[in-house]
C-alpha cells in the first residue's frame, strides 16, 4: 500500500480553509478517484516539534491506495478538475510525498 501526502506550508499570512477542505475538496477527490482511493484523512496543523513553535504545515491529507499506478489511474484522469479546485480553499501551493506504508 502506498501513501500520498499532501501537506501545505505554514505560512504567514497565508489563506487555507479548512472546511471547505474537510468537507468538499477531499470528499470530491474521492469521488473522483473511485475505488482508486482506498481511503484518506485529514490533518489540520497544531503545532510544532517544539513548545510554541508553529506547525509545519497548516493542513494535510494523506490518500491511500494499492500501488502508485492504481493511485495514478485514480488521479490522472482528473487532475484538470481535482487542481482547478486548490483556489476555492487556499493561496498555497502543496508539497506532495508517496510513500510506502510499511507499518499500517
């Protein structure tokens, strides 16, 4: 199983809503994925590493799925759609990571 993370920067002054992201955004990449998208979660940056320090990034999702090309047939086919979507939440751009899940 692979992991795609999707984490935007904590940056000041910076916009990010996250119930828009909550609630339409990941629930429309899902739809969009089909079955490609075994499931996903939802962060929302609190804190640092450190007492006081601010989080790494202001928000995050993390989508699972079988294999890197099961994750890009899911997302392929809609990235036109699924990225148009990014402005309707935030003025970030994202870092993305795939992982290997290797503990579960």
């Amino acid at each position: 199983m692979i992991k795609v993370s999707v984490m935007y920067p904590n940056t000041p002054g910076s916009r990010f809503d996250h119930i828009y992201y909550r609630d339409k955004h990941m629930p429309m990449v899902k739809a969009k994925m089909g079955a490609s998208c075994k499931y996903y979660t939802v962060d929302k940056g609190l804190a640092g590493g450190t007492p006081g320090a601010p989080a790494t990034y202001v928000g995050m999702c993390h989508i699972f799925c079988d294999s890197v090309e099961s994750f890009q047939a899911g997302f392929g086919p809609n990235v036109k759609e699924i990225l148009a979507d990014i402005p309707n939440y935030t003025d970030l751009s994202p870092v993305i990571q795939i992982s290997e899940v290797v503990v579960g």
